[in-house]
C-alpha cells in the first residue's frame, strides 16, 4: 500500500497542512482523526503542536496586544513560530533525521521530540517501503493572520512540498463551552480578542491560499469531513509547490501588492473623511467661498499625506519584511493621522465664519 502511494511522478516529498481557526475550534481532535486515516493511506503523519511547542507566556503574549488586558510581546512569539518552521526545515533538509533540537533552540524539546518520533515510529513499521512513504505535518496553531499562514506556505515552496489549509470553522459558543471541558483552559478574553482578529483562508484575496477547505466544527466531525481533509492532502502531495523563480523578486512583489493595498484603502478611507468635513461645515453655516477653500485645502492636505505614506511604504524596506503585516491596522493608523489634520483645518475654516 504503502509503496504504490510513495514515488509517483511530480509526487511532493511531504505536505505541510495548516489547521487554522479558534482555540478549542476542535483542531487537535481533527489532527488526531487525520493521524488515522493518514495511516491507512501508507503516510508518516505528525501534528507539530504549537500550544505545546512553545511554552510558558509566550502562549497568552501572542494573543492580545497593546491593550493591556494581557501584557504582550508580539516579537517573541513571532520569533517562536518561526523557530517552530526552522526546526520543520532542519528536519526536512537531513537525510538522517534525528529528533534532537539544535543548540539554542528556544521550543519545549519533550513536545519536539514527541512529534519527531510519531514520524520516525511510523518508518519502523515498514522500513523498506517508509522511506519513501509521503510525511504529512499537521501544523496545529490558530493562524489567525493570513501572514502567519504566509511563512508555511513560503517554507512549503522552498522545498517544493505540498501545502494545504483546512479552516475549522465553530461558532464562538462552542469553543468556550468546548474550552471548559480542557485541561489547559484559555482566559475567555482570548478567545473572545481571537474572534475579531482571525481572518479565515481567502483564496479570492491570496492566490496562495487556493489550497484551502472550510470544515464546520460546531458539531461533530464527520467521516466525509475527515475525508474530506485527507483528500486535500493527497492533491497537494500530487500538486507541489514550485520553487519561486527567484525569492527576492517574489519578496519585492509580495511587498508592492500590500503597499498598494494600504496606499488605496487610505485613500478611500480619506475621502470618506474629507465628504464628511464638508458636511460638518455645511451644518455650520460655513459661506460658499469658505466651503471652496475648505474643499481646496483638504484636498490638498490628502495629496501631500498619500504621498508621504506612499513614499514610506515604497521605500521602506522594514515595511512588511519584519511584521506580520495586518493590512487594515496599518490602514486604520495611518487614517488616523489624517483625521487630525482634517480636523484642524475643519476648525479653522469653522473659526473664520465668526
Ligand atoms: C520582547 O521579546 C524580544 C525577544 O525575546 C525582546 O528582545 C524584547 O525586549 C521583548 N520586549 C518586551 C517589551 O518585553
Ligand atoms: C475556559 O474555561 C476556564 C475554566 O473552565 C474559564 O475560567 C474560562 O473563562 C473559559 N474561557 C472561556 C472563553 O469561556
Ligand atoms: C455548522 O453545524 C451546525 C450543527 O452541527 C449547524 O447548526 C450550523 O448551521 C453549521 N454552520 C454552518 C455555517 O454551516
Ligand atoms: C456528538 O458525539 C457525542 C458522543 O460521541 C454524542 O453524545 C452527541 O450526541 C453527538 N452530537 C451530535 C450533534 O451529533
């Protein structure tokens, strides 16, 4: 069985598979019933278990930020995740695969060794035909950004593997009462700040993102959903990834798309503010030459503001290389500063009517 599965023509090697969506969405069950039907299928499956993984605060500092509710530190547990696919990587690239950490490795090495053993176990079994038999990484975290997915999804076309993501959709009632069942159970701020963070699998935004099923989680799993996910798999091990040609010119593509993105949202976002203005000095009686001026100026202050913006994000080069960049809070910030100056300028021109 085994053996017909392995070594076909264009076969990836391994797939990474993305389980992604709230804490106690049901990801880990999931993995569990994957692990079996992988089995069945002749694959050395594994789930890297994030929560496990990474210990300590960095579990609650990943989640909620700048809010003070939950001290934070965005930095370390992106450093975390990253660390997480760098040992992937490692483990991927050694013909002789062992389940020891590298030195200074900053993961919880009983929970590493754990998932490395799964993989290597399953190779005892059958030794002639393991080797070749697909490995399949269930990589259960939330992967509540689009940019967390991202950096699996770029380790997957370096190697030329297969990627798939599988989005546990549940209703926010069902993982709290889920959650109190747990041994490990999160604060409900988490869970709550979760919900309006997460951005579910688009492939209509990111092309890369093709790869992706939505399975309902609010009930129970069913046989056709698990079978569902292990199709999944089975195409993406068909379908590798290829290489980026060259990885600076997709890196200098990806970071062009997003700049446009913010560069147009903001300017939307300012004209919304700018109709708004000359309502307010509608309601206040502001004369015909005045609103002219008004218009005039807020015009003018719009176009100097885009091209500031625009010139930092094209030209800056930490822009979207060292953040998990959320398009719509840089969005949110940058429109913020505008408004202020709408405002001074609303009440100035306010000011003069008198
Ligand atoms: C966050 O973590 C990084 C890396 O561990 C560290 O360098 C930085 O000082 C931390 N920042 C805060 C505010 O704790
Ligand atoms: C999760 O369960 C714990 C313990 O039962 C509880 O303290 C916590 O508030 C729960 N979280 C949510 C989001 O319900
Ligand atoms: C998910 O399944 C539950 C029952 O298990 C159902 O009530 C709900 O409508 C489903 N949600 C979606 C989006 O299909
Ligand atoms: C889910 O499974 C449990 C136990 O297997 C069962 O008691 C329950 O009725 C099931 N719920 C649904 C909605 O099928």
């Amino acid at each position: 069985m085994a053996a017909q599965e392995a070594g076909g023509v264009g076969r990836a090697a391994a797939c990474l598979c993305v389980l992604c969506g709230l804490p106690a969405a049901g990801k880990s069950s999931l993995a569990l019933r994957l692990l079996r039907g992988a089995a069945h299928r002749g694959w050395r499956a594994s789930v890297v278990p994030y929560d496990d993984l990474i210990l300590g605060q960095a579990f609650h500092t990943r989640v909620v930020e700048g809010d003070g509710v939950i001290s934070n530190n965005h930095t370390e547990w992106r450093l975390h995740r990253q660390a997480v696919l760098r040992c992937i990587e490692r483990f991927l690239e050694n013909p002789q695969p062992s389940a020891q950490l590298p030195d200074g490795c900053p993961l919880n090495k009983a929970a590493w060794e754990q998932c490395i053993q799964a993989l290597l176990q399953s190779e005892a079994v059958d030794r002639s035909a393991a080797g070749q038999a697909p490995l399949v990484l269930l990589l259960d975290d939330n992967f509540y950004y689009p940019s967390m997915r991202y950096e699996v999804y770029q380790l997957a076309r370096k190697y030329s593997l297969g990627f798939c993501q599988v989005y546990l959709q549940c209703d926010v009632e069902s993982c709290i009462s889920r959650n109190q069942t747990r041994s490990k159970p999160i604060p409900s701020v988490v869970i709550l700040e979760m919900v309006n963070r997460l951005e579910s699998p688009n492939p209509q935004k990111y092309s890369w993102e093709t790869n992706s099923i939505s399975i309902n989680t609010t009930g129970n799993l069913s046989t056709c959903d698990i079978q569902r996910v292990i199709e999944l798999i089975s195409s993406s091990l068909c379908n590798p990834l290829s290489p980026s040609v060259d990885n600076t010119e997709q890196k200098e593509a990806d970071r062009l798309k997003c700049a446009t993105s913010v560069v147009h949202q903001t300017d939307q976002a300012c004209r919304r503010h700018i109709s708004d203005a000359m309502k307010t000095a509608r309601e206040n009686q502001v004369a015909p030459k005045q609103m002219r001026s008004l218009a005039a100026q807020l015009s003018a202050s719009k176009a100097t503001f885009l091209e500031t913006l625009r010139r930092q994000l094209f030209h800056e080069a930490s822009f979207t290389q060292d953040e998990d960049v959320d398009i719509d809070r840089v969005v949110k910030r940058a429109v913020d500063v505008f408004d202020h100056e709408k405002k001074e300028i609303l009440l100035r021109i306010i000011g003069e009517k008198q």
